[in-house]
C-alpha cells in the first residue's frame, strides 16, 4: 500500500456510523471529529479520532472535510478567519507601531 502523507493535518466530520472490520481499522461514529495523518489505497485514509486519541484507517468516504475555522474572542465575536487556501500574502507590522 502506498502512502501519501497530507499536505497539512485536516480535521474532518465522520458522517456515518462504522464499525471496525479489521485489526487496523478504527470504529467510529456519526458526528465523530477526525484528523487525517495520511491517505492511502483504495479509498481508506488512516486518521486519529480527536476524542479518544486512537488511530485507525476508516474510508474517505465517510468523512466530510471541516470548513475553515472562525477565531473568536472570549465574548463569541469573530475575530477573523482562517484558511488551508494555498495562496497568502503577508504584512508586518514594527512594534513602535503598535499603539496601546
């Protein structure tokens, strides 16, 4: 089986139930949060499950990618976003501008 080691560990949404089918496989759960380590043959990626910290392979098929993540403060107002988007810029700023 070849591996293909993802561009940057992705949690994913587990949208049906499955249960374990062989001694490398990870049972899971509708709604179970996941995080791909890698990817490999015939649709089965291998992903550590966020709640119980175990690792196992499950289908792709079964997993829907999360969208981006908002940041929030501690009052819930969104602060910004992030994004996997391959494209960036990026802008700096001296600290003598920073004004308290």
């Amino acid at each position: 089986m070849i591996d293909t080691p993802p561009q940057s560990p992705a949690t994913h949404t587990v949208t049906t139930d499955c249960e374990r089918a062989g001694p490398q496989e990870l049972s899971v759960k509708a709604g179970d949060l996941v995080q791909l380590i890698r990817e490999g043959e015939a649709g089965k990626w291998f992903v550590k499950d966020l709640r119980s910290a175990t690792e196992g392979w499950v289908s792709s098929a079964i997993l829907q990618a999360l969208p981006s993540q908002s940041l929030t403060s501690s009052d819930g107002s969104v602060s910004g976003n992030l994004s996997t988007s391959t494209s960036y810029s990026e802008s700096y700023t001296s600290y003598s501008d920073i004004r308290p």
